[in-house]
C-alpha cells in the first residue's frame, strides 16, 4: 500500500512519475481549467491515477454499508415482485409451462440483477444499479450459471469416480471454495470457459489472499441463516413462510454478490486495473483558495521557500480580504524567525487587521513582530497613532509613546500630527516624573494645530484665489480677427442665358 508524500497516514490516490512521489486528493492540482486532467503541484505534469485501492476501506468493515446495499425502493421492488412470482409458479401446478416460465423469469432476473451489482461495484459505484437491466438476458445467463455448475460437479464426480472417494472429494471442496471466484470471472468476462479455467481462478484467490476465505465465510454464514430465519417464520406466520423465504434469499444474493465485487474493488491493483468509488466523485469540487492552500502546504514541505512566498504575495493580490492567507504568512515568518521578510510584511499585516478590524490582535501582533525586530516601527503614521491609542488603553504607555516619539520629524506631513502629540501628552502626563516633557508636547501640539490651521486657511485662500481668477477669464470679452461679414440676400435674381441661343440670334 502506497501512503501520500505529504500525508503519510493518508493512502494515494495519484503518482508523478516525473517526481516519483506518491500523492493524495489535497496535494494535486485539480484546477478545472487544466482541461479536466490532474497535475503536479512541483512539476506541472499530468498525474496518473491510483484509483482507490489504497484509500478503499475493506469489505469486512463495510458489512452495515453492505446491508443496506438493497434498501431502495428499486431493489427492494425487484426483490418482491420476483419473489411473488416464484411463489405464483408453484402454485400453479396445473400449467407446467407457465408456472416454469414464470420461475426462469423471476430467478433470471435477480440473478441478472446481483450479477450487475457485481460488476457496477467492482468500477466504484457504491449505489444499487436500476434493475431495468435486470429484466434483460436473464435467462440466458441462468442457463449459463447453470453450465457452469454442473461442469464442475461434473469433474469433481468423474475425479471420485475414476481416481477415488478422496480425492474426489478434496476435488469438490475445492471446487465449492473456488465458486465465488468462478462466479467474478463469470461476470467479469461473461464466458462459461473463462470461468471455468482454473488458472484465472487460482490467480484471482491468489491475488486477494486470506480476505478471500473470510468473504467466503461470511457467505457461508448468511447462507445458513436464511434456514435459521425461515424457522422463526414458519413459527410467526406459517401462510407466508415460502414468500419470506424467497424474499430474504433474493436479498442475501444481492448482498453477497455486491460483497463480491466491492472485494474486487479494494484489491484493484493486485487485479490489474484502477477505479475510483463514486464516493469521491461525490465530494464538492476545491475552490481556488482551498487548492491554493493545498499548493502552499505541499510547497512548506518540499522546503522551496522562494516559490511559497511569491505564492503568498500572489494571493494577497487575487484575494486580498482572505485571512486566511494573511494569518498563515505571518504565523510562517514567526515559526521560521525571518526577520528580512517581517521587516517587509509587518507593516501590510497590521494593515489587514486594521482593515478587517481585527483591532484585538493589532497589539499583539506588534509584540510578535518587535520579537524578530525589536527596534520595529511601522512606517506608517496613522498606523502608529493606532497602536498608541491602544497601547495606552492597555495600561502600556511606554510602548504608546515609543510609537509617537519624534513623529513631527519622520511624518512631517501628516495631517493628524496635532492630535498625535496631544496623544503623546497626554501618556506622558500619565507616567510618573514626565510632567515636564508632556507639557512641551502640548504647546508642540497647539503649535502643530496653529501651524495646520494656517496652512488650510492658505489654501483655502489659494482655492478662492484660483476660482476667482477663473470666473473673471470667463467674463472678458474675446478679441482678435474678426471673420467676413455675414451676407444677406439683396432679393434680385440673376438668370443666365444659354450660349446656344446667343449664337443663334447673331446668325
């Protein structure tokens, strides 16, 4: 059994042959627009297919599933009405031929039926088929079923007969152990004489191994209970045993030969061939964040750093209000302490909480950041005005004035300096023997609202100052060259003589 590279408790279901790995369903790119194929997050290759043989859970732990393989409306249909038929031809002795006609016709269908449940099982499809395939070809596969059984009593009686008792026996236990096989090969290949070659037979027991005598244990068991049930019905309800009976035979078929061919799909590679179980197919598709979360896990484990960070700055651009991406970047850069990359990514991180108001974690997050940088300032002066109001609310008025400190020589064109030092003053007046300093950040702040006050008075004056001149350009009259004179019409008309008549009139 093959384990994914990534996952190693989980079974895989695709291999790189470019990479050599084994992989699982979260470690492929299943992108819909790499035209319905599966690839390689590392080396973009198409991956092949393991079906489900190493992810399938085995039969003897799916006998509840097993159970109620038949438990639909269609089955359970089946099931009755080829069971009241059966009851119907016995009971009608006086019409042989009918009576036999009806019974071939109920035991050809739900043999035809249990034997498509076989076969859609063996292919991953985990749901009963619908049994109009039932009513088809049943006869025909009974009389063959039929072929079959009597070749090997046949055998097995011309062993004991010709070679001795013993042997002949040994024979005939052999032949009754090899009959769940022969009835696969049956159904695989729809061939009396493929069924009946020991070799495959041998083969496919050997393939499977010890599961193969406990499936045929469990048939043996349900076999012999449809005897136990038809004693308590004949003490329950003596009127209606045969048609109990037939009915719960009808049902165990169903449930062994499905049991038989889910066999066949757990042991797909031994047998040669791939499958997946509709099961899977069944699960919602990926959304791109769930496989681009995928890309950067199986990028973290292959250690190609560079890929997974340019990885991350993409997903910011396409998804820039995803946390997920976010929280996950900085969780990395703290776990592998870089502090190249926090330098660069502190400030944007911050700047998502802020925009997602995630204001709980915005303290917290400083802290981290100052472990791998501890002379760490944002270079963002309404970011830091921030910090310090909550720096402060906190009780942490050294952190709160560490964030403001000096701002009118770093920012000195930010609009909110005014209200920054009156912060600054404000924590520093809070912190015993700052008195001094917190008063002369005051009068820095009322000379900041001075100062900013005049500025906008100027341009507001600018602004009139502008408009104003613009007002007037519009008013002033236009000068330069002034175009031809309009003309107008005098009222006279001028009719033009034709040449050809002048000429005339001279002659």
């Amino acid at each position: 059994m093959n384990y994914c590279k990534y996952h190693p408790l989980d079974g895989a279901t695709y291999y790189c042959r470019q990479c050599n790995v084994h992989l699982c369903d979260c470690c492929i790119n299943d992108d819909i627009n790499k035209r319905h194929s599966v690839h390689c997050f590392i080396c973009e290759s198409v991956l092949e297919s393991l079906g489900s043989a190493n992810t399938v859970v085995p039969f003897w732990r799916r006998l509840t599933e097993a159970f109620k393989y038949p438990l639909n409306s269609s089955s359970m249909s089946l099931i009755v009405i080829t069971s009241v038929i059966s009851v119907l031809a016995l009971l009608m002795p006086f019409l042989f031929i009918l009576s036999v006609v009806m019974y071939l016709f109920a035991a050809g269908a739900i043999l035809k039926y249990s034997f498509t449940c076989l076969e859609r099982t063996a292919i991953g499809e985990m749901k009963a088929p619908d049994v109009l395939e039932a009513y088809q070809g049943g006869i025909i596969l009974l009389f063959k079923l039929l072929v079959i059984t009597v070749v090997m009593g046949v055998f097995a009686g011309l062993a004991a007969y010709y070679i001795g008792i013993a042997f002949g026996g040994i024979l005939g236990v052999v032949a009754l152990a090899s009959f769940p096989a022969v009835l696969i090969r049956f159904a695989q290949t729809e061939s009396v004489f493929e069924a009946l070659n020991p070799f495959a037979a041998v083969a496919l027991m050997a393939a499977i191994g010890l599961p193969y005598g406990l499936l045929i244990v469990f048939m043996l068991i349900m076999m012999t209970s449809v005897g136990v049930l038809q004693g308590w019905i004949d003490a329950i309800l003596p009127a209606g045993s045969f048609l109990a009976q037939s009915m719960v035979s009808s049902y165990y078929m169903v449930v062994m030969f499905h049991l038989m061919g889910y066999m066949l799909f757990q042991y797909q590679h031994e047998l040669g061939y791939s499958a997946r179980s509709d099961e899977d197919e069944d699960k919602p598709t990926r959304s791109d964040i769930e496989r681009i979360t995928a890309k950067m896990d199986v990028l973290l484990k292959e250690g190609d750093y560079e890929k997974l960070v340019n990885l991350y700055y993409q997903s910011f651009k396409q998804f820039p209000n995803e946390a997920c991406f976010f929280d996950r970047f900085f969780e990395l850069i703290v776990a592998c302490k870089k502090p190249a990359l926090m330098a660069d990514y502190g400030l944007i991180y911050l700047e998502f909480l802020s925009r997602k108001k995630r204001f709980d974690k915005l303290t917290s997050t400083f802290k981290q950041i100052c472990f791998l940088l501890p002379d760490y300032l944002p270079n963002s002066p309404a970011m830091k005005v921030q910090l310090a109001t909550f720096f402060r609310q906190q009780g942490d008025l050294k952190l709160a004035v560490k964030m403001l400190n000096g701002m009118h020589k770093l920012h000195p064109e930010f609009e909110g300096l005014p209200a920054a030092y009156t912060l600054l003053s404000d924590c520093l007046g809070d912190l015993p023997g700052m008195q001094v300093q917190a008063e002369k950040c005051r009068q820095m702040a009322e000379q900041l609202a001075r100062r900013a006050d005049a500025k906008k008075m100027a341009l507001e004056q600018q602004r009139l100052a502008q408009q104003t001149a613009v007002t007037n350009n519009s008013v002033q009259p236009k000068t330069g060259r002034r175009g031809p004179p309009k003309l107008t019409s005098s009222g006279l008309t001028l009719e033009l003589v034709p040449l050809d008549n002048v000429g005339a009139d001279k002659n």
